[in-house]
C-alpha cells in the first residue's frame, strides 16, 4: 500500500513538473516570439530607411554627375566632356573593383585558415 501510495505521489510530481515545464516553455516561446516580432519590425523599418537612402543618394550622384560634367564643358567640348566623365567613372570603377578582389581575397584567406583549423585538415 505504501508503495502504491509513493508510485501515486511520484507520479503526481512527474506530472505537476512537467505541466510546469512545458507552462515554463510556452512563456519562453512566447516571449522569444514577441521579442523576434519586434526586431523583424524594426528590420523592416530600417531596410524601408535605407531604401530612401538610396533614392536620395542615387538623385545625389544624379546631379553631381551633372556639375561634374558642366564644368567638363567649361574647358572641354560637349563630346569630349561626356568622354571625360565617362573616363572618370570607369576610373573609380577600375579603382574600387581592385580594391574590392583584394579584400574578398583575404577574407577568403581568413575563412580558410578557419575552416582548415577548424577541421584540422592542410
């Protein structure tokens, strides 16, 4: 009788415990979902600002391209101008791209390392 009455007792523990955990659970998931709700939200607002941004910036370069073309045309004709600017962009393109393989370079070298290290392979 006593061990019955212990198997009941524990058994009622187990349940009370695990009804506690799994109420434990849903609080935390609740929690954790209101909590990524609101950054998804603020995510969204940043990438909306951002978006505006870049409007701006591109009217921006709009109307630098424009300056920088007319004073081109101050001392160049209109067609040399329009190849002078022209240079200059494929300039600073070249410039950047060089820039950029160089960096994507050594992170690649860095991510490697890693991962060698990682692994334990050579």
């Amino acid at each position: 009788m006593a061990e019955s009455t212990g198997r009941a007792l524990g058994a009622k523990a187990s349940r009370k415990l695990n009804e506690g955990a799994d109420a434990v659970s849903e609080q935390g998931m609740g929690l954790l979902g209101r909590e990524v709700t609101f950054l998804m939200r603020r995510a969204g607002s940043g990438v909306a600002y951002l978006g505006g941004a870049a409007l701006l910036a591109t009217m921006a370069a709009h109307g630098a391209s424009t300056l920088l073309l007319r004073l081109y045309e101050t001392f160049l004709p209109p067609r040399a101008a329009a190849l002078a600017l022209t240079a200059t962009y494929a300039g600073g393109t070249a410039a950047l791209t060089v820039v950029a393989l160089r960096e994507l370079r050594t992170v690649q070298d860095i991510s490697r390392e890693a991962v060698e290290g990682f692994t334990g392979e050579d």
